[in-house]
C-alpha cells in the first residue's frame, strides 16, 4: 500500500481515537443493543463459551486450561461492555444449569461480569485497529498490539479477578479463610497468563480476519 493511503489510514484512526477518549465507544456499544445481528452473534458467541467451559486441556495434574474466556473476550471486542456484561452473566448462570461442577454462587457470576467488563474496556473495537494495520500491510505492528492487549487482559483478570476475588467467594462458600486458598490460587493464575494469552492472541487475530469477511459480505 503506497505512502498517501497508509496516511490515510491514520487520519482515519486518528480520529477514531478521540472518538474514544470523548466516551463516544460507549454509547456505540450501547447502540448496538438495538441491533438483532449483534444480539444474534452474541447468542451464538454465549452457545460457543458454554460448549467450550465444558472441556479443559490439562496442562499438569494441577493444571487445565479451558477456552470459555476467549467467546467472552470476543464478545466484548466486537460489541462492547453493554453487551459483554450481560452476555457474561448469561453464560455463567447457563453454563452452571447445563453443566454444573457445585453449588451456585452468585459471586462467580459477579467475576465473571467484571472480567467480561475489564476485557471489553481494552478490545472494543480494536478489529476495526486490527484491519487497519492489516491492509496497511503493518503486520508486525499488528500482531504485537494484539499481544500486548492480550497479556494485560490475562493479567488484570488473572490477578484481579480469578485470584482475588474468586478467592474471597471461595472462602466465603466453603468457611475457609483467604490466607490458606490463596497461594496455591496466586500460583496457578500467575502459570496460566502465558498460555491463556497466546490462546487469545491466535484466536482473537482469527475473529478480526472473519468479522472483516463477513462485513464485506454484507456490503
């Protein structure tokens, strides 16, 4: 791509990103509640998360990895936070009726909204990014803004969510006290940042390639 379509592109994003500063993202995620393709690819993205908590990868006898994380994240990148909070909540309340592995706590599902929030703050709309750099022909530059977002996702929810907070609905459930669950915790989610990123990495790079299709489809 030659000099003055690569400015282009940039202009472009440029003003994409003032956009967001000036909190423009969040009522386009809120619009897109009105939208019956959105709620429809949400539903289909809610089916994938619960199929896919249902299996786990072990990586050690202590440790498995599963992929229900990556439909939410996807969720979010595409959608917003307007729709990846409630999708979140629905995918943990349906996911314990289909499968369930104890007893319900409403706790859980307040994570799992809260990762559904701090995933969609960092990804929304950065297929649009993704594009951009992808027929600019940046592709270096692409896959390492994709990992860099993917690596905080992993540690902000890993270390917040799954590892504190879960942790306090653990203790809270089963009258064990923080101090005893949360080494052992503290441990398997730091070990699981890397995977779980690279995970996200190649499978969010494979949604940006596939949402972009189908859009020009629709075009």
């Amino acid at each position: 791509m030659d000099i003055a379509a690569r400015i282009e592109y940039d202009v472009r994003w440029k003003k994409r990103e003032e956009e967001i500063l000036m909190g423009k993202r969040l009522k386009r995620s809120a619009a897109k509640l009105k939208e019956v393709r959105t709620l429809a690819m949400a539903g289909i993205l809610i089916a994938l998360n619960i199929v896919l908590n249902m299996f786990s990868v072990p990586i050690t006898p202590q440790l498995r990895i599963s992929f229900g994380f990556i439909a939410t994240t996807a969720i979010g990148m595409l959608f917003g936070p307007f729709v990846a909070v409630p999708a979140a909540a629905i995918c943990d309340v349906l996911g314990w009726l289909i499968h369930p592995t104890g007893p319900y706590f409403y706790g859980f599902t307040l994570t799992a909204m809260l990762n559904a929030l701090i995933c969609s703050l960092i990804f929304f709309e950065e297929h649009d990014r993704q594009r951009i750099l992808r027929e600019t022909e940046r592709n270096a530059r692409r896959w390492t803004r994709l990992s860099l977002l993917a690596l905080a996702s992993r540690i902000l929810v890993n270390g917040i969510s799954n590892t504190l907070l879960n942790t306090f609905w653990l203790s809270q459930l089963y009258g064990k006290t923080m101090e005893a669950l949360l080494p052992a915790r503290a441990l398997k989610n730091l070990i699981m940042i890397v995977p779980e990123t690279v995970l996200l990495v190649l499978a969010l790079g494979a949604v940006c390639f596939a949402w972009d299709q189908v859009k020009k489809q629709k075009v």
